[in-house]
C-alpha cells in the first residue's frame, strides 16, 4: 500500500516537471525531477556562518538573523549517550547490536533533517522574497579539519560536525536552485580577522566579541563572519559549483 501526501502528489500533476527515474526500496518509492529554472539576477546577496550551535546570516540590506541550532548539537550529544549503552548491554550478541544501533542512527538523522530544515527553509524563502543570492563557505578545508588527530582541539569544537554541516549546505542549495537562487561558495579563510566595512584587521575583546580599531566598534564574530562571507562573494566572484 503506497500512502502520499496531497502535497507529495502534487508534483505528480505539475506540468512543469519532467519526471526522471523512479526509485524502489523495500519501504520508500522516490520520483525525481527536473524543473527548468531561469536562475534570477540577485538585487543582493546573503552571508550565512554556520556554527555548532548557531547559524548567523546577514543580508545585503543590513539584517542580520541568528537561528539557534544548538538542538542539533544535543541531539547528538544525547545519541552518542544512547549508543554507548546500546554498545555496552548487547555486546554479547552482535546481530542484535547492529540493528539497533543502526535503528537509533538513523532516528538521529531524521530528527536532525527535521530541525536543519526548519532553517534552511527560513533562510531561502527570505532570499527569494528579497531576491538575494546566497553566500556559503566551502567546505573543502572543513572536511580536513575534522580528520582525526591533526591536532585541533578547543578551536574547532565550536563547528558543527562535518555531516550536519554538509547537509545543512546541501538542504539550502537544492531549495535555492529550485528556486533560481544563485549560491556561491567562497574560501572562508580569516572571516573573523577583518572588518567586513573598512578592512582593518579586528582585535578580540571579550568572548566572542570582536572590535574595530577606526569605528571603535564591536560586534559578534558570527555575524562579522556572515559579513565577510557575504563580502568574499564579490572578492572571489566564482560561479557555483
Ligand atoms: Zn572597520
């Protein structure tokens, strides 16, 4: 019995899709399909800074959003809890183990889906509404952070893990071209070391706060971060990947 929303059947009826292949598992079907979009030409754009328990965005019009994540980092907090005990009680039988710990995996990463889409959502509605593009880190040196025993340590704990991080990027650009909003990636490399508005390099005052020397200014380095990101994408202008 196949059981699908209106919302789901709706893109069945939409003649503006070309349906592509169709994919069978032993409890899921998947349609994909295409849509012809014509990418519109940003007024604007959108810096987003995604951190381990925040994701900090800015747009060219001067706002600036903070969507708490920090959800996700407890979830799999409480998770790695879970499988710990798991791990412990069935030891003994380790078919039974693998089940459940896969079991337990995979409801980590549907409740996870759940909250990043919530943003990611919130994110791309705002940049069609505005007509921006969006403006995202890429993700190439993150990756080689998180391998194990490089050395880092206190530094990059405050960053989402890579697959949360990967997802988040991948939920918003699907949705983005979908809706013909361009993404560019951007090298993030010293973000939080310049004044996104004069260039003067920032000096740390007190938590996560940073401070302009010429505007004896201060401001959170997520969003000098989001800024930076946002600004990079005119610097490095590169095409999406
Ligand atoms: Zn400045």
């Amino acid at each position: 019995m196949l059981h699908a929303s209106d919302y789901q059947l709706s893109f069945l009826s939409d003649l503006a899709l070309k349906r592509g292949s169709i994919t069978l598992t032993s409890d899921t079907v998947s349609v994909a399909f295409t849509k012809q979009t014509a990418q519109m030409d940003p007024r604007g754009q959108i810096g987003i800074d995604i951190n381990e328990r925040n994701v900090t965005w800015s747009d060219s019009a001067g706002r600036i959003e903070r969507d708490d994540t920090s959800e996700v980092a407890e979830l799999k907090e409480c998770y790695r809890g879970v499988r710990a005990k798991i791990a412990e009680r069935t030891q003994k039988d380790r078919r039974v183990q693998r089940c459940l710990l896969s079991r337990h995996g995979k409801r980590e990463r549907i409740r996870t889906l759940q909250r990043l889409y919530r943003v990611t959502k919130r994110i791309v509605k705002h940049a069609q509404v505005n007509r921006f593009g969006i403006v995202m880190e890429k993700l190439k040196g993150i990756r080689k952070l998180y391998r194990k025993g490089n050395g880092q340590r206190a530094s990059y704990r405050g960053r989402m893990n890579s697959w949360t991080f990967h997802e988040f990027q991948r939920q918003v650009e699907y949705k983005a071209l979908w809706a013909g909003i361009p993404v560019t990636y951007v090298n993030a490399r010293g973000t939080s070391r310049k004044c996104p508005s004069c260039g003067s390099s920032l000096t740390r005052v007190e938590g996560r706060k940073l401070m302009c020397p010429s505007f004896r200014r201060t401001e959170d380095r997520d969003v000098i971060a989001s800024k930076n990101i946002m600004a990079y994408a005119v610097l490095q202008a590169r095409p999406s990947r």
